[in-house]
C-alpha cells in the first residue's frame, strides 16, 4: 500500500498536470511500483528503468564507463547521468534517478555506508541533488527512498 506521502505527491502532480518517469537502481522499481498502486496514476506515470546493475547504466542508459569506475554505480555522479539520460527514453515533465546501498556489499566504505542513497531530480531542467544515509532493512531503506523522493517533489512543486 503507498504512503500517504506518496499519495499526497501523486495528487499534486496530477493537479499540475505533470508526469514522471524513473530511472531506479538500489530501489529496482519500487518507486513505480508504489506509484502504480495509486488510482490514475496512468495520468502522471510514464515508466521506469530498473538499472541495477551497472551494466544496464552503462549500456542501456550510456552512462560513459569512465564516470561509473571513476565514483562508482551507487554515486552522486552516476546517479545525475542517469537522470539526464533517461530524458532520451522517455519524455516526462520530471525525471527521477536513484542509486545507492540498501545492504552489504557494492561500493560500501566508511564514508558512504550500507543506507547511502542518491537522489537526483530534474524538474523541467531544474536539478536537486540529495545524499540520504538511512538506516534499516533494505525494504526499510527502499521504502525511506520512496518517501523521501515524495516528500522532495511536493516541497519543490509547492514553491
């Protein structure tokens, strides 16, 4: 069932009339999966991209190499390429890119802990970048991540 923050978010892109797509990697679809569960969500959901895998970043979504073995799948850096890619696959008034740690393992060090995730929104070209640590099991910190992006597009929709 999808958070009433998500819902609240779900309305208020319908009463602006503007549609999102996703381009998730430590979420794997989750986000549109939620906003799917919303009645008429078919007025604002264009699609998503599961990229999981960096391979799927690069090849997929062209993410140049270089950038992924530089600051590594799960980084702010990759996370903003994913964002301004996803642009050429699907036309929407947002666009939402997603990456980070929802368990052990990956580009985990001291400094960007299991619960580190990237956020990076373009609203009709307008970019916000966040780094979130949460914490909890990974459904715990992919759940955060849904309200989390919710509760950013209302704030920046309500300006």
């Amino acid at each position: 069932m999808p958070s009433d923050l998500l819902i609240a978010c779900h309305q208020l892109l319908k009463e602006k009339k503007l549609t999102i797509a996703f381009a998730e990697s430590a979420t794997a679809g989750r986000l549109s999966a939620e906003l799917s569960l919303i009645p008429e969500c078919g007025d604002i959901l264009k699609g998503g991209i599961v990229c999981y895998d960096a391979c799927i970043k690069q090849d997929i979504l062209g993410v140049p190499q270089e950038i992924v073995e530089e600051y590594t799948p799960e980084s702010a850096e990759v996370t903003k390429e994913l964002a301004e890619r996803l642009s050429h696959f699907m036309k929407a008034d947002i666009q939402v890119a997603v990456t980070g740690l929802t368990m052990p393992g990956g580009s985990e060090t001291k400094e960007k802990p299991v619960g580190t995730i990237f956020i990076h929104l373009l609203i009709k070209n307008k970019a916000i970048a966040v780094r979130d640590v949460f914490s909890g099991t990974a459904e715990e910190i992919v759940l955060q991540t849904v309200d989390r992006v919710a509760s950013l597009l209302i704030d920046e929709l309500k300006l």
